[in-house]
C-alpha cells in the first residue's frame, strides 16, 4: 500500500510520529505543497527560512521530496490518484486556519486523512479543567499539562530514514526563489542544525538558563523558536532530554515550552484571539489614529525612536529576523503604552519579519504584553525602556551591537544618551516622547475605560 506523507509544520524525519504512520502502512510519498495562500502571507525572512527548510530536507531524503505548488484542496486529490495513495498522512494543525484548510481536504480527498501527533508536547484542547473547560491561566494549566504528561520521542531521524520505502512522485514543481530582505542573515535551517543548536543549548547555556535567559547581551538562550515554529525538531525531544537534568534551570526551560503549549491552548479554545482582544482595556477613542499612527509606527519599526534599548531590538529584527524575549516584550510595550497604538499593528509588523513568526506565539504573547490577553501581564505594569536596559543590558553592550550610532558610548550611559553632550551621539535621534508622560496618560485611560 502507498501513502502520501504531507509535510507541513514538521520539516524533520526524526521524532515524527506521523511519518512513522505512513512507514508502517507500506511505502511512502513524501511531498510539501507550497500554497499560495501561506506563501503570500508569509513575509520575505519566512519565505526564505522555509525554501533553506525545505533544501535541506529534500537532502534528508535523497532528493525525493516532491514540491508541488497551488491549494491543497486540489493538488493532493490529484496527487492520490496519480498515485493510487490509499491514504494521507499528517500532523494535526491545531491553529484556525489550518484546521479550517485540513477540513477542507479531507472533504475532497476520496482516501483517508490521517492525523498523528501535533507541533506541541500535549495537542491542543487535551489539558482540560475539571469542568471540561480550557485553563484560563497559565500556571494551573502548566500543572495539569505536566500531569498529562506526553510520549517518549518517535524514532531519531536516522531510523526514520531507515524505515521508509520512498516512492518517486515525479518531477517537483520547482522551490520559489526567495531571497532574505538585504541585511537580514539567516541562521542555517534543517533538522541537522536544529539538533545541533540544541545539543550546544544542553552542553553550555542551559546551566544558567534560569539566571540568565533575560539577558539579550549574553546569548544566554535556547534560539529554537525558529526549528520549533517549522518542525524541524519536536517539543518532545527537547522535553525527554530535560527530564534526565534535574535543575532549576531544566525546569525553567520546560516552563517555556509549557507557555508555547498553552498559547496553543488558548487560541485552540478562542480563535478570535488571533485578531481581536480578549479582554477590553482602553476605550476605543484613546489609540492613536492616521498620521499619528503611521508616524509611530514608522519610528518603531525603523529602530528610530531614540530609546536605545527599544531601538536595539528592532534592529535586530530587521538584521536576524529574531529578538530576544525580553526585548520583545519591551518593544511591544512601547508600542502599545507609549505610542498608543494598538497591538494588533505592532503583531503584523512581527509577523512580516519574525522567521519564528507563528500566530498562536505572536498574537497571544502581544496580547499578554498588551493586557488584553486571559493570563496576561496587568495592564497597568508598564514597561519603563530605560530601566529595562539598565537592568538586563547592564553593561550596555547589547544597545551597541545594533545601535551603531551609540558604539562610542561606554557603559550603562548608553540608555541615557540625552544625559550627555550632542557631539557623544550627533547621530542618534532624541528621545521621540516623554515616557512618564505617556504612561500616566495610558494609566489615566485605562481609569477611563473602568469608569465607563
Ligand atoms: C510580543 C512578543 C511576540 C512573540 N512572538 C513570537 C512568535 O511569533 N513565535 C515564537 O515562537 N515566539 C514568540 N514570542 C515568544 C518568545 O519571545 C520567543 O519564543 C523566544 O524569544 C524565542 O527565543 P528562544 O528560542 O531563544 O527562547 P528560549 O528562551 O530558549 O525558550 C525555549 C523555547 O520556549 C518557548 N518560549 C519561550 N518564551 C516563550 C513565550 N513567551 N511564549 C511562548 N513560547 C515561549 C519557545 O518555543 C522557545 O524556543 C513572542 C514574545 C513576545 C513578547
């Protein structure tokens, strides 16, 4: 019997589950359908982070990865038949888009779909309360999700490869051109890089994982959003080689990966969360509009908005296509609590450069930052981006590895360039706003909003 195994969100051969379905069934087609709905959406980081993905699975599979463009809804129940698949096999997408297409295929495929596994340690919708609800809050649904538990890994990829009976497809429709926007570096895709960066995470950072992961001038974290956001390693790798580190930083680590679950979670119970708050917190009068928006928005997003911490991370979005978490969420306060301007705008921006960009992540930890989300910081905790960087760049040196305009200054007096002569910085823009200010008018709205 041939089945087709249909890559999505799990560009590896080992620890996948569903692969290993199809393996048992008989022979297996492995093919990737670029869809020109996920394509355009993607952005120019993504699109070229999943070609390289995708280069170096094909070279897993001696070339026998079949590309395919157009919907999936046509193309696979074509493929079937070309070649009599009696079956197709994936992992569940748990996102609302992705389910709605899945629904869709299976309507028109005439052969089974067959779902096993998910990106996530426990799929979404599993961990429920004891009323058959979705948690609300993060940390009992880290403990009931621990609780549930999750599988020991699938086979590793080189006994993946042995198991499979590969049939030709044919010839692939040929991979986009896709070039990363000028200045923005890569880091190196595939399964093989992934399990290295983790391999080096375990034998060095990870010690100091718990003191140390706010940091954005060490270094000091794991890097795998990016091999987590397209599959090229499985949470539950990563989770097995926790389990035999008994630390405070192991367990900090799998914290992370609890959140990555839960978001998932959430957005698996409220797929509105995507685009629309899940709790009110402002009144709708009070967010910037027009040219005042668009000029906020052309300051943040440029790194231009002459705080240097904030600047720093948007930079490094646009040089890596990747930010440090504590950056990010600095960054996304500033936008929302200092420049007024709501969330949604600062997670399209996200979306068009993160190479981890995912929607499940971006969306509810902007709503997190934002304090619109259900286990979400307080609205009124606004992030002070001055005292962010002293604390957590305390030497500076993060600010001026972006901030090319600073690199002159040393120290900590890098976060208060407007403390010193013009001539330390004639280049850097002054502050764009006083933060005080702004943050007593966000504090004074959100009194408005709980009046009204
Ligand atoms: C405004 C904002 C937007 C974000 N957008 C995304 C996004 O689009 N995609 C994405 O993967 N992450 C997103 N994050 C979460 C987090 O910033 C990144 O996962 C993290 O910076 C990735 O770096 P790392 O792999 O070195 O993390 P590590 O510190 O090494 O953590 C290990 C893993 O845990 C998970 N993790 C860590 N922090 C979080 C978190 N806050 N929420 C969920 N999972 C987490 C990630 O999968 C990460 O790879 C966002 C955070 C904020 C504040």
């Amino acid at each position: 019997m041939t089945s087709l195994h249909w890559f999505r969100r799990d560009l590896r051969l080992g620890d996948n589950p569903a692969l290993m379905a199809a393996a048992d069934s008989g022979a297996v087609l492995p093919v990737f359908v670029l869809d020109p709905a996920l394509w355009s959406a993607a952005g120019d980081p993504r699109r070229a982070y999943l070609v390289r993905s995708l280069r170096a699975l094909d070279g897993q599979l001696d070339g026998r990865l079949l590309i395919r463009r157009g919907r999936p809804r046509t193309v696979l129940p074509h493929l079937v038949r070309e070649v009599e698949a009696e079956a197709v096999h994936v992992a569940e997408d748990c996102a609302p888009a992705g389910r709605r297409r899945d629904e869709a295929v299976e309507d028109a495929l005439g052969v089974p779909l067959i779902r096993t596994g998910s990106p996530y340690a426990v799929t979404p919708g599993r961990v429920r309360t004891g009323g058959g609800e979705g948690y609300k809050v993060f940390t009992p649904f880290r403990r009931a999700w621990q609780d549930h538990g999750w599988h020991s890994p699938a086979p590793d990829h080189r006994a993946a490869l042995s198991k499979l009976d590969l049939v030709d497809g044919g010839r692939s429709d040929d991979l986009p051109d896709a070039d990363p926007p000028e200045g923005l570096t890569l880091p190196d895709a595939g399964e093989e890089a992934a399990l290295d960066r983790w391999a080096e995470m375990l034998d060095g950072p990870l010690a100091h994982y718990d003191t140390e992961r706010d940091r954005p001038d060490l270094d000091s974290t794991s890097r795998l959003s990016v091999p987590l956001k397209w599959g090229e390693i499985h949470p539950r790798t990563i989770l097995a080689d926790l389990a035999r580190r008994r630390s405070i930083a192991a367990d900090t680590f799998r914290g992370q990966i609890a959140w990555r679950d839960f978001h998932a979670d959430v957005l698996f119970h409220t797929p509105s969360a995507r685009d629309t708050s899940l709790t009110a917190v402002l009144p709708d009068d009070s967010w910037a509009e027009g040219a005042e928006e668009r000029e906020a928005l052309a300051a943040w997003t440029a790194g231009r908005t002459g705080f240097p911490l904030v600047d720093a991370g948007m930079r490094q979005l646009l040089a890596e296509g990747w930010m440090h978490n504590r950056v990010r969420m600095v960054v996304a306060s500033f936008l929302v609590k200092d420049l007024h301007v709501r969330w949604q705008r600062g997670a399209e921006h996200f979306m068009a450069w993160l190479i981890d960009g995912d929607v499940p992540q971006n969306q509810l930890n902007w709503q997190w930052v934002a304090g619109t989300g259900r286990d979400a910081s307080p609205y009124f905790r606004v992030f002070n981006p001055v005292r962010q960087g002293q604390k957590f760049d305390p030497d500076g040196q993060y600010v001026r590895r972006w901030v090319p305009e600073l690199r002159d200054i040393p120290g900590k007096a890098v976060h208060e360039p407007w403390k010193l002569p013009r001539s330390a910085a004639p280049d850097y823009p002054e502050p764009m706003l006083d933060h005080g200010a702004e943050r007593a008018a966000t504090l004074e709205a959100y009194q408005e909003h709980r009046r009204r």
